[in-house]
C-alpha cells in the first residue's frame, strides 16, 4: 500500500487570526483542484476556526446548539491536513477570543 505523503508546493503563508474574521487567498491554485491539500498549524494560544470559499468567505465561531462556518483548529497541535474543496480561492478564519497565527502550506497528498 502506498503512503500518500503531503508534498509541499510554494512557500507557508502566515494568518493573523483575532476576533473579527481574517481571510487570505489559498496560495498557487495552479496544482489540479482535485488534488489540492493544505496543512494547517496554528502556532497560537487559542482555538482558531476555518472556513474555506470565494473571496468574501467569512468563519464563525459556532454558539450551543448552533452551526456555525468553522472547522476548529486546537492551538499546540500538530498540523491539520484538509483536501481543499474544488472552488475554494480563500481561505477564512476567527478566535472566540484572544488571537493565533496559522501557517497555512499548500501542496498534495495528507
């Protein structure tokens, strides 16, 4: 069986994440959309959540009961891997509170 090993593809970008919503476009949309991976790495302090979309995508941060635009991202963590979804350009995300800094890697396989 073979491994299907994440391989980067152009360089990191840095996401500033606080309480309002940051958003950055995905980096180098070249590679086939089928195929696209990122990982994240939230080097904060606080839980960060993602959403991914055009160039208005907007996270939230889910309330009890209530769904919400965001997958969270746990600070200290080893890295998320997510397959991008086919029409995604951007990338969004918010903290409940405080702030955290994601290292966002584009590339292929997980």
């Amino acid at each position: 069986m073979a491994l299907d090993v994440f391989t980067p593809i152009g360089g990191t970008v840095a996401l500033a994440v606080g309480t309002a919503t940051a958003r950055a476009a995905l980096p180098d949309p070249r590679i086939g959309t089928e195929d696209r991976s990122l990982r994240i790495l939230n080097a904060g302090d606080d839980t960060a959540f993602v959403a991914f979309g055009g160039s208005t995508v907007a996270a939230a941060v889910p309330d009890d009961g209530a769904p919400a635009n965001g997958i969270p991202i746990p600070p200290s963590h080893a890295p998320e891997p997510f397959r991008i979804p086919p029409d995604a350009t951007h990338l969004a995300a918010i903290c409940r509170s405080g702030s955290a800094t994601l290292y966002i890697t584009l590339g292929r396989g997980l």
